[in-house]
C-alpha cells in the first residue's frame, strides 16, 4: 500500500474512532436522535477505514460517503462547539479528500516488471 491509501486510511479509522470515543464520552453533545446516528456513522467509518487497508480502492468512495456523512451530522446536530467536535469535522473533511484522491490515483507500474523491459534475443 502506499503512502496516499494508507493515509486516507488512517485519517478515516481515526476519525471514526475519535467521533465514537467523543460520543460515548459525552465531549460532543449532539441534540436528540442525532447523537445515536453520529455513533452508527462513526463506528461504521471507523470498520470501513479498516477495510481499505486490505480491500479494493472502490472502498475509498464508501469511505469519503461516510466521512462526509459523519461531519455532516457532527457539525448540524451539535449544541455546542467542543475540540472533538472540531477535530472530528477536520479529520472528516481531510477523509474525504484522501479518499477521493486515493480511489482515482492508480498505482504506478515498477521499471522492473514493464512488459518494454523484456530481453530481447535475436
């Protein structure tokens, strides 16, 4: 894996992880049901990030979704601003543009196994 995927990886799973500790904790008081649908949102963030580490870069696509999704619902159902909610969004919205870079770049083929390179005899 190289450096971009593993990023946007990581940037999800910690976003996921910090909006997860952050809503068990009480650090972001969300108003009504929006704190159940953050938590869902953040742990499957948080499960899909991991996935990317080992799955198809179409992962990234569900992941910039979700990561969208999540700071959406963080930053329109908060009551008031908190640091982990302002970390969350940020982590978020880094997320979502790793992610996105990460599924359309593709990989670059090493000198060593371009087909160009074969010996040729004769």
């Amino acid at each position: 894996m190289t450096r971009l995927p593993m990023a946007a990886a990581c940037s999800g799973a910690i976003a996921g992880l910090i909006a997860v500790v952050a809503s068990l904790g009480g650090a972001v008081p969300l108003r009504g049901g929006w704190s159940a649908i953050a938590l869902v949102l953040a742990v499957l963030l948080a499960l899909d990030s991991l996935v990317a580490f080992l799955g198809p870069r179409r992962v990234f696509y569900s992941t910039a979704v979700l990561s969208a999704a999540l700071a959406a619902f963080e930053a329109g159902g908060a009551t008031e601003g908190a640091v982990a909610l302002v970390a969350v969004v940020a982590l978020c919205a880094l997320a979502v543009a790793l992610c996105l870079l990460a599924a359309k770049r593709e990989g670059r083929m090493p000198e060593q196994s371009n087909p160009m390179n074969l010996p040729v005899f004769g």
